[in-house]
C-alpha cells in the first residue's frame, strides 16, 4: 500500500500553461532523478481555475505529472490553493505558483525538517525564497523569512517559502475579499494566536517574476490596510494609515 505523504504541493493555475509546464517538471524531475530513495513521498496537485489557454489540454495529456487534478472556475488564486487543499492528504503543505520551482537541496533539508518534528513541535515553517529576474525597484534578490514583529510591517514570509500543517490551514484559511494579501493576512492571524513558526535561512523555492503582489499599486496599499485593520489592535494599526502610504510613495520614486 502506497504510504500517505508528507507534504502535498499545491499549484493554483489559470491561463498559465508555459509556467505550470515548467513547475510539474521540476518537480517530476527531482522526484525521478534526485530524490533520496529514504525521502518521503510528495503528493503534487494542480488545481486550475477551468483556463481557456490549452492548459486543460496539457493536463490531460501530462496526467502522470500529477498526484492529483483540479479544474474548476475559481475567484482568484487564492480560491485555486482552497481547491487544491481539499484534495491534499499530506501531513505538511505548500503552495506554489506557475513559473516557480524547487530548490533540490533545500526541499531535501526542509523534508527533512518537517519530518522529524512531533506534536509539540511547530505547526508551521518558514525557509528562504530566490526571487527570479527581473525584479521590481526594492524588491530582493533573497527572501529570508523572520516571525515576529516584523510582520506589523511587511509580509517576512514568501509563501512559496511557508510550509504549514495541514491541521492549522484547516479548509478555507484564506479570506477571499483579499485578493492580494490573503496570504499576509493569514501569517498575521497565526501569528497573533501565537503559533510557532520554526524559521530557516536556506532556500527550497525559485520564484518566478510577476505575481499580483508585485504589482505596487495604490489599491494593494488599500487593501493592506483595509486587511490590517481585521487583525490588528487599534494601537498596531493607527501607525499603518501612514505607513503603508509611505511605501507606496517609495515604490513610485524608486522606479
């Protein structure tokens, strides 16, 4: 009998058929070719948001890529990892994007991580990110995750980083009014319930450029706010009013 697996990759798509080819086959690579034979098994799943660019074709015809396929019409990206999540019966999950691929090495150390941890151990980890170019004005080279209260001020957790137990995501962990930032909401609610997350500097992801978060518009400065203000206590949120519009004046001086 097939054993569970520890970690279910999720890839949210739509209208990305180039991006999610390239995901599947880093992966189906390293699972063929690198993986250690003692390694536990990944689960890999795409849930696609029912795209019209011939990626449900390319599913149909790369079915072996996949543990498991999701095509249904979805909101967003965020609605794609819910999908995607009702499928996972891994102990530990991560979300990717289309475009981006693991890091053999890092993925082998952050395996090995979650696997030995128990139940008084962290519900959630966090390791580095390689932001791929070209990169925007400000944005890094490097991610390297930190928890605290540095997520007052910016979201220190990539989720192409962020491994989480799939008993704390539960079914829906993403508000979908956030089109945006619904990730950054979510590290922020979990660290307010003061969960630990076990923070590592080396890198398991390359990302791929772009994304909806990277595009530094007055609206995802809004929304930063208008989410911040569902989590934080009157005291952290008031110096947000100002702060976020300074970072969206930074953002449009640095281009």
């Amino acid at each position: 009998m097939k054993a569970s697996p520890l970690l279910s990759v999720i890839i949210p798509s739509f209208n990305q058929v180039e991006g999610l080819e390239k995901t599947a086959r880093a992966y189906q690579y390293w699972r063929v070719n690198e993986q250690p034979v003692d390694q536990p098994h990944l689960e890999i799943i795409v849930a696609d948001g029912a795209s019209t660019d011939g990626t449900q074709e390319w599913l149909n015809d790369n079915k072996d890529l996949f543990d498991k396929i999701s095509i249904d019409p979805d909101s967003g990206i965020y609605e794609g990892m819910h999908n995607g999540l009702r499928l996972a019966t891994g102990k530990w999950v991560l979300f990717m994007g289309t475009g981006d691929i693991p890091v053999p090495e890092g993925l082998e150390k952050a395996l090995s991580a979650i696997e030995s941890t128990t139940k008084s151990t962290p519900k959630m980890f966090a390791f580095g990110v390689h932001l791929l170019p070209p990169r925007e004005p400000g944005v890094p080279e490097f991610y390297s995750p930190s928890w605290g209260n540095s997520l007052l001020w910016r979201n220190t957790i990539h989720h192409q980083g962020a491994i989480y137990s799939r008993e704390l995501l539960g079914e829906n962990p993403f508000y979908l009014q956030f089109p945006v930032l619904a990730d950054y909401h979510l590290h922020l609610r979990i660290w307010k319930s003061k969960v630990i997350c076990n923070c590592h500097s080396f890198i398991i992801s390359e990302v791929a450029p772009g994304g909806v978060s990277r595009n530094f518009s007055r609206g995802l400065y809004r929304e930063e706010r208008e989410m911040k203000s569902t989590v934080l206590t009157s005291l952290e949120y008031l110096p947000q009013i100002l702060f976020t519009r300074f970072k969206w004046l930074f953002k449009k001086l640095s281009k």
